[in-house]
C-alpha cells in the first residue's frame, strides 16, 4: 500500500492510499481520483517529505505540501449543506427561545428540575465538562445545543 498527499486544481489537499503507484496512476487516468470537497477530477500528487524510518523515533506521516494557488483555497457549500445548515440554526433559535436561559447556573438547575426541587421546565446555559460528566453520572438528561462552526467564527 502507498498514501499519497493529493491536491486538485482548487488547491484542496487530502490523502489517498493506493494499492501501488500504477494503480494510482491507472485510477487517476479512469477519472475515479475525486476531490472530496468539490469533486474535481484533476487531482495531481503534491509534494512530500520523504519517510526514512529511524530506530531512535517513531515514524513521522509524511507533510503534504500545498498546491501553489494565487489565492487562499476557498470551498463552495453546496445546497444541500446550506438548507441542513440553516435547519440545525433553527432547531437552535427553536430551543432558546423555547427555554430559560439560567447562565452558568446549568447544573444547578437541572439536579433542581431532576430531583423535583423546582417545577420542570426547558433550561439552557453553560456547564463544565466536570459538571456536565457529574450530571451524565448522575442520570439526568441533557443535550449540548448544536454548533455550526462558522458560529464560532
């Protein structure tokens, strides 16, 4: 097996493990090497560090190399993403407006709603992974509210 470091003619760079070179080569010329981000069918290998194995260290992954570009790479959302997007902004936008926010107060209030020390009612706020384990252990119930990443962007 070989792993190459690729690159299309957008400049996205990934990996690829191939059977051989000639299988590589042979796959390329079918038109079956695919970009994973915008599907291009011209993908070229870029260049990468040599691995020589040393006895003294563990072997390094091989450094892709970008492909030169006049610009920085960019990637095209498709519709499809755009429309799951703005479907995970809503159920967002859904669940705050339909529920207090009580801050970093999270895991206090929810043992309070857990343990029938308050009436029930939908929360959201911020928890420690330390209190949000806690609560796991505990048995109670909570979700993180879905991030997109360009939300923290």
């Amino acid at each position: 097996m070989i792993r190459y470091a690729l690159h299309c003619d957008k400049a996205h760079a990934f990996e690829s493990w191939f059977p051989s070179a000639a299988s590589y080569d042979e796959q390329r010329k079918r038109r079956l090497v695919t970009c994973p981000v915008c599907g291009s069918h011209r993908i070229d290998k870029a260049l990468m560090a040599p691995q020589v194995a040393r006895k003294d260290r563990a072997p390094e992954t091989p450094v892709a190399m970008p492909a030169p570009a006049a610009e920085a790479p960019v990637a095209m959302v498709s519709p499809a993403e755009q429309e799951l997007r703005a479907k995970i902004r809503e159920l967002r936008e859904h669940l705050t407006k339909n529920s207090d926010h009580v801050g970093d107060k999270f895991a206090e209030e929810a043992r309070k709603i857990h343990y029938g020390e308050t009436e029930h009612r939908s929360i959201h706020g911020s928890a420690t992974p330390e209190e949000a384990k806690e609560l796991h252990d505990e048995g109670i119930e909570f979700h993180p509210l879905p991030v997109l990443p360009d939300d923290r962007n």
